[in-house]
C-alpha cells in the first residue's frame, strides 16, 4: 500500500463505500503487520523458546516432541504467539482508529490515557506471571508425586500451558481498569465499593479458581495480586470519581 489508511475526524461525513475502503485497509495493515512482526519473532525464535524455558527446573530445560514435524510446528506456533503478543496494541489502534470518529474528541482522549493504561498493566502483568507465578507453579508441577511417574514435559502442552498462565495473569492485572470503568460510567461507586469490600474480596477469589490454573500454587499466586488490585481500587476509585463525577457527588452531600 502507498499510504496508511487516513483517520477521520468526528462529525466527518464520509460515505459507506469510503467506510468500507477504510475498514479494508486497517485489515491490509493489520496484517502486514502481524506478519512482519512474525517473520522477526520466527528468525529468533531460538533465543525466544530459550527464553520460555528458563521457568522450568533445570534439568527439564529440554521439552521433548513426537512426530516428525513437531518440532517445526512447536517453534512455529511459538513464533506466531509472540507475534501477535507484540502486535495487539497496533491491532487495537487500528480498531480503535476506525471506531473513534463516532466519539467526541473529549472521549477520544480519554480512551488514549485508557489504552496507556491497560498496556502498561498488560505488560506487568506479563513479567509477574512470568517471573512469579511459573517457577513457583512448575517447581510445584515438575516435582509432584516424581518417585511415582517417570515426569517429561510435552513441548506444545508446556507452551500452551505457559501462554494461558501469563494470559490469566495479564487479565487479572486489567482488574484496576475494569473497576475504574465501572465507576466512570456509574454503575459503581467508591462508597459501595467500600461498604461491600467483603463481596468483592469473595468475587477475586472466585475469578481466580476459575482462572487457567490447574494447581493450588497457580491459583495462589493469582489470587494474590488479585485481592491487591482489587484494594488498590478501593483505594484510588474515590479520588477519580471526585474528578469524574463532581456534580453528583455535591448533590449526594
């Protein structure tokens, strides 16, 4: 393509023959995108697989296969993961990019900050599932009932096992942002947070028994920064619902 797709602006009119020429590029782009970042993912996916089984104890650091083309299908399906790991937030621009002219520019900025936001937590979210919550999970897997069965880890089920658990951790980190949406739109309150802190302490338990997570240790340490998040919410919903809401609250008092 010469050119990105243009970006209208709110209150443009545009016809539907233009959306859809819009709507067809952001595609094009998204995915050239999707596989470049994928042809540069694949040229390194040695350091990358490397990478992922630093978590496991160090004399399982070599996940076996089976099968002839196993091994090409394994580093290729953990290419194409890393990739669109990378992407989504382009992804997500290119979504947003299409659907932000039927919102105000006042929103439009909002939805900037929110993006900031849900990438930042995203990434933490990544490093603790990664850093935390795998070692402490596969030592715990890697080692249950060993003097019983003769233990190997499965290359794919070990990747697909360790893209879910930092999926999970990703989704449990967005709790803040969630939270806060609830109050900006007005279905929650700080104060009704606060007064039933108790069934939302209940509520981040349940949601973390029903996260990936077969073992007592995974759903642990997921609970944990859970409950966290949950708190720190309490905490900050109160000071963002005075800027948010000012009228309302001034005639609630």
């Amino acid at each position: 393509m010469s050119r990105l797709p243009r970006r209208l602006q709110h209150g443009e009119e545009a016809t539907l023959v233009e959306h859809l020429d819009e709507l067809r590029s952001r595609i094009i782009v998204s995915l050239v995108a999707v596989g470049v970042v994928f042809a540069f993912t694949y040229a390194f996916h040695h350091r990358l697989v490397l990478w992922l089984n630093q978590p496991l104890p160090a004399s399982k650091r070599h996940p076996i296969t089976f099968g002839v083309a196993e091994p090409f299908l394994t580093s290729l399906t953990v290419s194409l993961y890393a990739a669109l790991v990378i992407v989504t937030p382009f992804l997500l621009w290119q979504i947003w990019s299409f659907l932000a002219p039927a919102f105000d520019d006042r929103t439009q900025r909002g939805v900037r900050w929110l993006v900031l936001f849900a990438t930042i937590l995203t990434a933490a979210g990544i490093l603790f599932g990664y850093y935390i919550v795998l070692p402490a999970a596969l030592k715990f897997l890697t080692h249950y009932d060993e003097s019983l069965y003769n233990i190997q880890i499965r290359a794919k089920d070990y990747y697909s096992f360790v893209s879910l658990v930092m999926l999970a951790v990703a989704i449990v980190f967005q709790v803040p942002l969630f939270i806060l949406g609830l109050v900006r739109i007005g279905l929650l309150t700080a104060d009704k947070l606060r007064r039933n802190w108790r069934i939302g302490i209940v509520s981040m338990t349940a949601l973390a028994v029903a996260l990936p997570g077969v073992d007592p240790v995974t759903c642990l340490l997921e609970m944990a920064p859970l409950i966290s998040l949950y708190l720190l919410s309490l905490a900050v919903a109160g000071f963002f619902e005075r800027r948010w809401h000012p009228h309302r609250l001034a005639t609630e008092q």
